[in-house]
C-alpha cells in the first residue's frame, strides 16, 4: 500500500482534511468545472463527490488529460462517500480511450 507522508492512508494527512474535504473547496472545483466545459454542474452531494476527486487528482498527480481515468484509492472514496452519500453510486468505470 503506498504511504502519504507516513499515512497508510490520504484521509490521514492534514492536507486531506483542509484542503480536500470541505465543503467550500469541493464546491468551487465543480463549479469550476461548469465553467470549463459549459456543463451545468447542480448543487448536489454528487457534484460535491466529483469536486473532491477533481481536487485529489489535481493536487496528488496533476491534469490526467482527457478519457484518461485511474482508481482513487479506497479509504479516500470511502471518506467522500461517507461525508457526501448517495443511495446508489457508479463506481469505477474504465475509459474507452485510455485507462492508466
């Protein structure tokens, strides 16, 4: 299991806690995202969930580019599900163009 500076887990590090799980920074990462594609992006814990993966990917590895999609570690979609729940999830799908 890869380590976050001596976390088992990213949900461990501060920079988690701060940064990624709020309220204010999932929500302005969707919104950015609106304003990027032109998408309509509703205020909904599902657009809160995307906002904080958007934010993880972003801070940890950088722009992936498009179609190009990677599995989240599980105690960090763990953490975002359990702070913004949804009845029925999708879980990961693999890109039809790429999938590192």
């Amino acid at each position: 299991m890869k380590e976050f500076e001596g976390h088992s887990c990213i949900t461990k590090h501060t920079h988690f806690t701060e940064y990624i799980l709020t309220e204010s920074a999932t929500k302005a990462a969707a919104h950015m995202f609106s304003m990027m594609s032109g998408e309509e992006v509703p205020d909904t814990n599902k657009s809160r969930r995307y906002g904080a993966y958007r934010l993880f990917i972003a801070s940890s590895i950088g722009h992936l580019g498009k179609g190009i999609r990677i599995r989240l570690p599980s105690c960090f979609v763990r953490a975002v599900r359990d702070r913004w729940p949804s009845p029925n999830y999708t879980g990961f799908a693999s890109s039809e163009l790429t999938d590192i």
